[in-house]
C-alpha cells in the first residue's frame, strides 16, 4: 500500500522557466534563452558534479549556471542582478495543476524531495500556496548526494520511514 507521494520540486511542482519574466527585466528579449541555458547547465553541473565526486551546494551550482547563462548570451551580469535572479528562484511559480492534484492527494503522506539546497527549496515552498499541502521538505543537500543516486532516494526512505514499495516518487525529470 502507497503511505507516501514524493514529489520533486524543480521541473515537477514549479515551473522553472517562470524565472524567464526576472531575466528579462536586466536583459530584455534575452529572458527565454537565458532561462534556457540555465536550467540546462543547473543539470550539466549538478550531474557532473555528482559523477565526480564533488558535491557543491545546489545554490551554488544554480549561481555558477546563471554565471555561464548570461556570458553565453553576451548578457553583462552584476552582482545586483545575479542576486535578483537568484532570488527569483526561491519564488518559481507553480504548475496550474498542482494544487488542485495536491489537495485530493490528502489521505497520503505528501512531500517534497529535492536536489535544492535547504536556502533554496525552503523558502521555495514555504512561500507558495502548497505550503499546507506538503508534510515534509527533504533536500539531498543533507547527504551531500544528487538524484538520481541511489544513496539520496535510499535517504528519502530513511527520512519518510516507509519501505521503498511504499512510496511513489514522482518527477518531469528524467
């Protein structure tokens, strides 16, 4: 019997090509292809990242993909407009459909389980209209393993307290 829904945030609950309308405040008509190339590196660096042996914090990885967006777009970023943008990622809008699937899934442990850092996936959800749908926030930050490895979803079994047949983890992301 399914105890526990697990759901990933980035791509799967929040939508986080919305940071397109921040980017193109600093830089008009460059606001897609930014939002574009950051995600795709956000994953480049954190998948690499993970293969290597070198775990950064998911902040960092999200700043330094932000960093290489904007100069492969010729977009000059200061520090006051990276910050901007970083904080436009702590308010990503949601997908339409969630709250609605959310709030019928009651009968169910619903969490969220994300490479996000603590600083990033917290205040992420926590400022959004799921807040009081969501029972638990679990960051693979806290053993330093990115999904898709197995040590971070044998974490968020661990975390949940359920047996792996017991939760369904969910997510856009291959």
């Amino acid at each position: 019997m399914i105890k526990a829904l697990v759901f990933d945030a980035y791509g799967t609950l929040y939508d986080v090509h919305s940071v397109k309308k921040a980017c193109d405040s600093p830089f008009p008509e460059k606001g897609e292809t930014i939002s574009a190339e950051w995600r795709k590196k956000q994953l480049e660096y954190f998948f690499q990242r993970q293969m290597m042996g070198r775990y950064r914090p998911f902040d960092e990885v999200t700043r330094d993909a932000l960093r290489y967006a904007c100069k492969a777009e010729g977009a000059k970023l200061t520090k006051e407009n990276e910050d901007m943008l970083m904080e436009a990622y702590l308010e990503l809008d949601l997908f339409e459909e969630v709250e609605g699937v959310l709030g019928k899934l009651s009968d169910k442990q619903r969490v969220v389980f994300s490479n996000g850092s603590g600083n990033m996936i917290g205040p992420l959800v926590n400022g959004s209209k799921i807040v009081d749908d969501i029972d638990m926030v679990i960051s693979a930050d806290e053993i330093k393993q990115y999904k898709p490895a197995a040590a971070a979803y044998a974490h968020a079994l661990d975390r949940l307290g359920v047996e792996r047949n017991e939760v369904l983890f969910m997510s856009s992301n291959s």
